[in-house]
C-alpha cells in the first residue's frame, strides 16, 4: 500500500519525562481507516507521517457483533501498532454501548464492569489513557449528582480493574452529553480531577456547543483538568463534523496560547470528515506546527 510521499520527516521532541509517552508527537486516530483492521489502519497512519496512533475499540477485535474481546487481543493490537513504528496513545471507548451509569444500579454496574475492562485493555496494549464521556442526563437539577456519580464510577472501576497503576481516564465532552449541554463543564472538571481523571478538549465539541467563544468556557478549573487533546477546526454548527485546519472557523493559535506549558498529547480528529487522508495530506504542516509549538511552550527543542 502506497499513499504518496510525505514531504514532513520523522518528527520527536527532546525527553518526555514531564509528560506522557505520546507527548510531542504527531498522533493519528485509526477512524482515519474506520472501516478497516487494525493493521490496515496502523499501515495507513505510518505512512501519512504520524508517530503514534489513538485507537477506537471497535478495531480492537475481529469486528463481528457477539465476538468477545479480552486483554490478548489488546496486547496483539499493541505489538502490531508499535510494529508498524508507532507509539499507542489513547483507547478510544467513547460511547461504549457498556457505558450507561445513569439508568438505575444496574445499569451502573454494567458501566464499572465494562470501563474497569477497557482499563485492563489499555494496559495490555500498552495504552497511557482510556477515553469516555460523561454520559447523558435531560435535567439540569441532576448535574451534581451526575458529577459525583462519573467521580464514583470511576474509582470503583479503576479498583475492579485489578491494576496497580490503572492507565489515566479522559472524558470527552459532546455538545449532547451533560457538561456541554447544560454548561457544566467546571463542576465535572473539578469531580474528575478529585478521582485522578480529566478532561479531553475537543475543540470540535467544545465549538459545536459554545461557538467560537469556547476559550471563555475554560477556567482555571478546567484547564487543570485537560489531560488529551483532540485537535481540529469547526463550523460551530455541526456536531460530530471535525474539519481540518483552517476549514472552520476556530482561532487555533488562541487555543494554543491557552493549553500552553500543559505536558499533554495532541491527537488529529478526523471523525465525520469525509476525506481524512486528503486532508492530512494537505494540512499536516498546519498540524504539527501547533504540536511543535506546544511541546515548545513546556522547554522541549525538536530532535531528530
């Protein structure tokens, strides 16, 4: 498989010792191939120059409805992506059908069951984070509740897991999950940061939701909390929709201004675009600039 030169070389920033091991590098999802395994998919983000790979759980296994997963699979699929030179970043379990903590007891069980899981499968594979969201609730007089709940969950999981050091937990936030939805961002930032977990800051969440002003949303509060980056532009109007740079509307370079001197990894969103390789092709530059620009805000010089 041959997807064209790439005019942008290897890219690694000095030691990573202040940050995770996917810090500094150019990290692609495997949906830029959704639809293809895991090794297709590693094949495909190798040679469109990233470094590292974010991973969705769907690609984890064969794909088939009903066929189990378990910590072997996890760990194949690790030593595939780092045999195609790639580190692994995120699990990606965002939307999990297991994730469900707000429709009574059982429902909650099923949730810790299926997230302490998801934890043992990024250990295996060697994964420094797990990605979820925070769920859906109508009411807002529930947000508190919801809050301590998603804090709860995920202790009870990180102990059921059986892991000594469970990898970290980040929440994705959509325009239709709780925090956005019903502008309770920094209530659920400081519950996350009382249990070790954070938040992902997806600016096309973050946009779809607040619009271009998404900046004003970020408190102090929140900003301690951000531990992944899903980096992308928006329209602001439609969700799911993750354009490349420059397509939307977004002040990049702001938002980069803000996440400055934060050792997190800055993962290409793609999800929804109709042509990712196009514009990975077309846009890398754009993309790295601001990943070398931030790993420069925390004292890192480019090595290659």
């Amino acid at each position: 498989m041959s997807l064209g030169p790439m005019s942008l070389g290897p890219m690694s920033l000095g030691p990573m010792s202040l940050g995770p091991p996917d810090f500094g590098k150019r990290i692609g999802m495997s949906l830029i191939a959704a639809r293809a395994d895991l090794e297709t998919s590693a094949a495909i983000v190798k040679e469109l120059g990233f470094d590292g790979m974010e991973v969705h759980i769907h690609q984890l296994g064969p794909g088939l409805p009903g066929v189990p997963v378990f910590e072997a699979h996890a760990e194949a699929a690790g030593n595939a992506i780092r045999r195609a030179g790639l580190v692994v970043s995120a699990l990606n379990a965002v939307g999990d059908i297991t994730f469900d903590p707000f429709r009574g007891p059982e429902a909650l069980e099923r949730t810790i069951d299926g997230l302490s899981g998801h934890l043992r499968w990024a250990e295996a594979m060697g994964a420094p984070r797990v990605l979820i969201w925070e769920g859906r609730i109508e009411e807002r007089q529930y947000v508190d509740a919801a809050c301590n709940t998603l804090a709860q969950l995920i202790e009870k999981a990180a102990h059921r897991s059986g892991l000594e050091n469970p990898p970290a937990i980040s929440c994705e936030l959509h325009p239709f999950t709780f925090a956005l939805k019903h502008r309770a961002i920094t209530p659920l930032a400081v519950a996350l940061r009382s249990v070790g977990a954070g938040l992902c800051f997806d600016f096309c969440h973050f946009g779809v939701a607040l619009g271009r002003d998404l900046l004003d949303a970020v408190d102090n509060d929140v900003l301690d909390a951000i531990n992944h980056v899903h980096y992308s532009d928006t329209d602001t109007k439609t969700s799911e929709l993750h354009f490349p740079p420059g397509g939307g509307v977004l002040d990049l370079e702001a938002i980069g201004s803000r996440l400055e001197g934060k050792p997190i990894a800055v993962s290409w969103d793609l999800f929804g675009w109709p042509e990712p390789r196009h514009a990975v092709r077309s846009r890398m530059a754009a993309y790295e600039a601001f990943v070398r620009r931030h790993a420069a805000s925390l004292g890192h010089s480019e090595r290659r």
